[in-house]
C-alpha cells in the first residue's frame, strides 16, 4: 500500500479535489491512504477567527465564518450531487454551527487558550475529508473517512503535541488496518490528532506531512507521497532563482538538512518515522501528476556513484532562510580557559533558545538564533561574562549534498560567487557536517546570493570526466 498526502494548495476548490479524486483513483490498485490538509488559506482564516473572538470582535469573526462556510458550501454544490452532495451539507451544518458556538463561548470568557485554538483550527481539515470521501464514493469507489483524531494519539501539549505511537500503532491496528485489508481507500485528515482523553489537538504548523509519515511507517507502506503543487524538491528558491529545477533523487540526510535550512516543501518532522522503516518518501505535483517529482531514500540511490571533479552532480539543492540574527560574544576569559563555552550555552539553554550556527576562536564565539524571542534575557546574563553583540536581519544560506567534503573546491567557487556578485559573508560554518556548506549574509543580499549561487552550481556546463567515490 501507499501513503498520499495532499497539501493545502492541491485542496483549496472544485477543480483541485475533483483533481485529487482523479489521482488517488488512479492508484487505487496500490492500496492507497490519503492524508489531507485544510484548504489553502482555511487554517490562518480559524486562527484569525479565535483571536477575533477572544477581542471580543465577535462580529468580524463571524464574518470570516460565513466567508469560509460560503465557500465550502458552493464548493460542495459544484463537486458533488445527489446524496453526496446531502450528506457533506448536513454534516458542515452542524460542523459551522459548532463553530458559531465556540466563538461565542472564547468571546464570553475572552480568553483563548491553546487548547482551545486547537479546536478552532481543527475543522479545515474536516470539511476537506468530507468532500474528498463523498467525491471518491460519488466515483463508485470504496471509501471511507477515519477521523484522525481516533487514531493519531498525542499527548495534551496543545498546538504543539507530541505523537504517543506505541498507542497510534494500537489504533491504527483497530481502525485503518481492516480497511486497507478490504481494499478501502481510506481518507484522514493530516495536523490533527486527539489526547487519549478524546481532546483535540495539532501536532503543529506543517504537520500534516508528519501525520502522513507516523501512519505510512506504521502500515509499513511501499512508499509515501507527499503531493504539493511543485514538481518535486527543486534545486532553488523559484521566487528568487526562476530557472529552479526539481531535484530528481536525494537521501533522507540531504532532504533534512534542507527542510532544516529553509526548503519548505517538506516539514522538517517529516522523513523521521520514514528513515527508521526505510520507506522512500516522493515529492509529487497534483497539478501535473505525470512529473516524475523526487525521491527521497534512505541512502545514496547509486551506491558507488560516479560525480564531477568539481561537484556540480554532488550538490542537490541550495537553501535559505531570513529572519536570523547573529550574537556576537567576545571575551578575553576564553584565552586559555576551560569551562567558558559552557557558561555561555546553558545561558541558551536556560532561555530554552537553540543555537544554529556557530564558529569560535580564541577570544570570541559567533553564533545564530531563528527568532528574537528572549534575547534581550539571553544578551544581558552574556554581558556578565563577555562583550556582546546582537545583529538582527541576517540570513543563512547552506549548499546541501552528499559527498560535499570530498570534493576539492567547492567554497573557493562558492566564495567567488559571491564576492563577484558582491555579497559579504559573514559567519561560516563547514566540517559540522559532511553535506552542507552553510554561511551567514545580510538579509537584503539573499535577492543577489541565491542566483549567483544558483548559476555558479547549476547552469554551467561542464566536460569534465566523472571519478568514483565511495559511499
């Protein structure tokens, strides 16, 4: 069997989920589980109502109740007839009026809390369930919808719980196994799970993915597939980098790396419950689903493979991410000393705050952090011990692929890159890892790095005879 899982985008009207009914109706003779997101949009609009509603906005929120109870009931008119069509009107009928009532309860105590936010956030994917399901029957194909949140058990860390799978193992026995023997497309929302107590919860942003990945590693799927609306992981950016190409095969190391830095068609969870079953993980587009995608496995596809003396066919991808600032700490108590490094990261890890990238030297340490939040905190205890400095707005860049440290050249040419395109780098970090090359710019240079980068590794064309590398 296999593991679908269609994102936001592949959801969001008619024409994509009858598109998506189309797709899975294609597989159905390998088993498939299809694992779905709210519509595009659908989850930011719910949140967005809960904190209307805890402002005691009321109105507003209601407002943005009947936009989306608009929308999914004319989508549902379009796509489907006759009992289908009544069976999904009556069940989002008493789906909005639920919703109604919850707005009006957080606008009474005007408190939202994450449990309750996760309640909110939790009828996206419901209502796509619901049509997809009805679609599929509307079809004359087996089908049936299992509520995941009587199968993904978590605990009650709300909006970010945590997934108990000793317990979704046992559900997924009792619930999904017995379909599938019986050659059920089985239909289940991803994000959305439930504590043992029957409480609903999320298993946070981009979650939907993981969901996919916990339930195809516990039915131990052939493969999993996580539909998007690009053609696979692709070497760049396409916003900032058009000529962008998707990347045919990677490993599992490759594509976590990636997610980590800033690649956002996989969720950075995804591939874990993957790798310990060593199920092969495809990136797929549901706009055009004759594109060959990516594949994503455990280990090297090519065993000993031959590369390029200067590593173009070594490097898969190129990633980024803004919104990073750089700490700065300068001491000369480091000179010499024992004990320093690890004054300054419990200080980190006092503040719960993890450190991404880092160089040090004799007398001083650079490092990254994804976020502001707490660093006033984290600067004024560093201040006790060191010089410190906070620069915001800088961005991380990092060159992924196996192999990277293996072959000769590939900063000197990274480097050249961007100083012909006069981008300053300012904190490297290489030798961490064996597949990426990661540095640290402004984040108003990402605009003029990424292309350099990209033309620098992916659009020349070389004649140079390959050599083989061990793996």
């Amino acid at each position: 069997m296999i593991v679908m899982k269609f994102g936001g985008t592949s959801v969001k009207d008619t024409d994509s989920l009858t598109n998506v009914a189309e797709i899975v109706a294609q597989h159905i003779d390998n088993k498939p589980l299809v694992v779905l997101s709210a519509g595009a949009g659908v989850t930011d609009t719910l949140i967005n109502i809960a904190r209307k509603a805890a402002a005691t906005d009321i109105q507003s929120a209601l407002e943005n109740v009947a936009t989306l109870r608009e929308r999914h009931f004319a989508t549902a008119k379009t796509l489907l007839k006759g009992e289908y069509l009544n069976t999904v009107l009556q069940a989002f009928t008493k789906q909005f009026e639920e919703l109604d009532m919850l707005i009006k309860g957080v606008s009474i105590l005007q408190e939202l809390t994450p449990r309750v936010l996760d309640h909110f956030m939790s009828f996206g994917e419901q209502w796509s369930c619901l049509l997809l399901e009805q679609k599929l029957l509307q079809y004359g194909n087996k089908a049936g919808w299992i509520d995941s949140r009587e199968v993904l058990i978590t605990d009650n860390d709300f909006k970010n719980a945590t997934p108990l799978f000793d317990v979704i193992e046992n559900r997924v026995r009792q619930y999904i196994f017995p379909l599938i023997q019986k050659s059920t497309i089985v239909v289940t929302q991803g994000f959305i799970g439930a504590t043992q107590d029957g409480i609903t919860t999320t298993i946070g942003r981009g979650g939907s993915d993981y969901s996919a990945a916990i339930i195809g590693s516990l039915l131990e799927a052939r493969e999993i597939q996580i539909w998007t609306d690009v053609s696979g992981v692709l070497t760049a950016n396409p916003g900032m980098v058009p000529d962008a190409r998707p990347v045919r095969e990677m490993t599992f190391n490759e594509a976590a790396e990636l997610a980590y830095f800033g690649a956002t068609v996989l969720h950075p969870s995804t591939i874990l419950p993957a790798i310990s079953k060593k199920i092969p993980v495809r990136v797929l587009n549901s706009n055009r689903p004759d594109d060959e995608g990516t594949l994503i496995t455990a280990n090297d596809v090519h065993g000993k493979r031959t590369v390029q003396p200067n590593g173009d066919d070594v490097i898969k991808s190129i990633a980024h991410r803004t919104g990073i600032t750089v700490i700065r700490i300068q001491s000369t108590r480091m000179l010499m000393a024992h004990g320093f490094l690890a004054k300054v990261f419990e200080i980190f890890a006092r503040h719960k705050k993890s450190v991404d990238v880092i160089a040090t030297s004799e007398v001083g340490i650079s490092l990254t952090v994804d976020d502001q939040l707490n660093i006033d905190r984290i600067a004024n205890e560093l201040d006790d011990i060191a010089d410190v400095s906070v620069l915001p707005e800088k961005a991380v860049i990092s060159i992924v692929g196996e192999h990277l440290k293996k072959v000769l050249g590939i900063a000197g040419r990274a480097f050249t890159a961007l100083g012909n395109a006069g981008v300053n780098v300012e904190l490297i970090s290489h030798g961490g890892s064996e597949i990426n090359l990661t540095f640290v710019i402004s984040e108003d240079q990402v605009k003029d790095a990424l292309p350099a980068l990209h033309s620098e590794f992916f659009s020349k064309t070389t004649k140079s005879e390959g050599r083989e590398i061990s793996t």
